[in-house]
C-alpha cells in the first residue's frame, strides 16, 4: 500500500471519515451528506484504490479498505499528545 496521498485524495478519504456516502449518477460520482454534495473524479477514486485507501466491492461500490482504516487509526495514537511512552 501506498500511504503517501495527494491532497485531492486526503480529502477524499476526509469525507468518508466523517459520514458522506460516495453514490454514482450517471457516469458522475458525489460525495453526499444531507444536502451537501461534492463532486469526484474516477480517476481520484481509482487512484485510492491503486493505493489501496479504497476497495471497490462487486456491486461496484467503494469503501475505505480495513488495511486504510488500521493505518489511520495507528497514525492518530502515534500522533495523539496524551498518549505517554515510557
């Protein structure tokens, strides 16, 4: 996996961390959260797959991978300031 993502791709994974739904209409895809919808290239949406932030299901559907899911969380408790090693 390829960890290092651009920006465009941060903000991606951003808006599926905090609740948006990736849908497709037409040959277009949006992120949707209530009202609120935000346009995204396939080609950005292949590249997270390529470097395995996103899996793409059968049903044609993306997700964060697991893989992407632990690597975040294991980067928060690395960066988490309360945390103390001893």
């Amino acid at each position: 996996m390829k960890l290092k993502l651009t920006p465009t791709q941060n903000l991606c994974v951003g808006y599926l961390e905090s609740g948006f739904k990736l849908i497709q209409l037409g040959e277009q895809y949006y992120f949707i959260k209530g009202e609120r919808r935000q346009k995204v290239l396939p080609k950005t949406l292949d590249a997270l797959v390529n470097r395995g932030a996103l899996a793409h299901t059968e049903q044609g559907d993306y997700m964060l991978s697991d893989e992407f899911v632990e690597h975040r969380k294991r980067m928060r408790e690395a960066n988490d300031p309360d945390q103390t090693r001893h």
